[in-house]
C-alpha cells in the first residue's frame, strides 16, 4: 500500500544525497515530506516537524555517520518506535556505513551503498512500485 505520506528523517550534511532519494520518490508518485523542501519562511520547524511526524504513516531515516550522530535524527526515530501506528513502516536506509542505534536491528536495511538505482530499486519494492530510471 502506497503511503499517505513518508517522513524522511536525516542529517543535513547528507542533503545532497537526501534531495536525490526525495526527487525519485516523488517522480514514483510517493508522497514525502522532507524539511528542506516542505518547510517555508516564518514556520517554527520544530512545531512542523512535530506535526509531519504525528501525521505521516510512514518513517523513514537515512543512516549514515551524520545521522546516527544528529541528536535531531535520534529524537525523530525515539518518536517513530514508540507509535504503533509506524509499526512495519519504519525504513532504514543505509546510505554510509555505520553504527547505527541497536533499537533499528529487527528492520531490514535498504542499502545504498551498493548503488543509488538499486537502492532506489528495493526502497520502492516496499510499496509495490517498480524503479524507472530518469
């Protein structure tokens, strides 16, 4: 079942990686909120981020040394593990490896590291839909 909407969670260091996989999934037709892209001038983040994450049916955090060390990254997964309604639409992507929190070790990984089209490929593969390159 396709998502309402997915919440992207990341550290900004790995923008540039993160507006790639934001792009893909929304020319597959996923809905995505991403911060860079979803929040506008005189919005309080945090009050919006909050409001995303009570209201996006899917999690998924980008992982990466950036990430597993970003304190707003940790916030973020400590809120998605602890609603039931996430249960079984929480993904990990491994963008870079690294340790990541114990608490991720049940969920199988996305991996980007072997290539960006696979990792794309397999991300999608979760919702049902098939990759097609640009």
């Amino acid at each position: 079942m396709l998502p309402v909407e997915a919440f992207i969670s990341h550290s900004d260091q790995d923008k540039l990686f993160v507006s790639d996989v934001v792009e893909a999934l929304r020319r597959h037709g996923i809905p995505v909120w991403h911060g860079p892209t979803n929040l506008i001038g005189s919005q309080q983040w945090h009050d919006e981020i909050g409001a995303a994450l009570q209201r996006c049916d899917w999690f998924v955090i980008v992982l990466s040394p950036n990430s597993v060390n970003s304190m707003w990254v940790k916030r973020e997964l400590m809120y998605a593990l602890t609603q039931k309604r996430l249960k079984d639409k929480i993904i990990p992507l491994l963008y870079s490896p690294c340790e990541y929190s114990w608490a991720l070790s049940g969920y199988q990984l996305v991996d980007f590291t072997r290539s960006f089209e696979d990792g794309c490929r397999d991300l999608l593969r979760v919702w049902g839909v098939g990759y097609k390159p640009e």
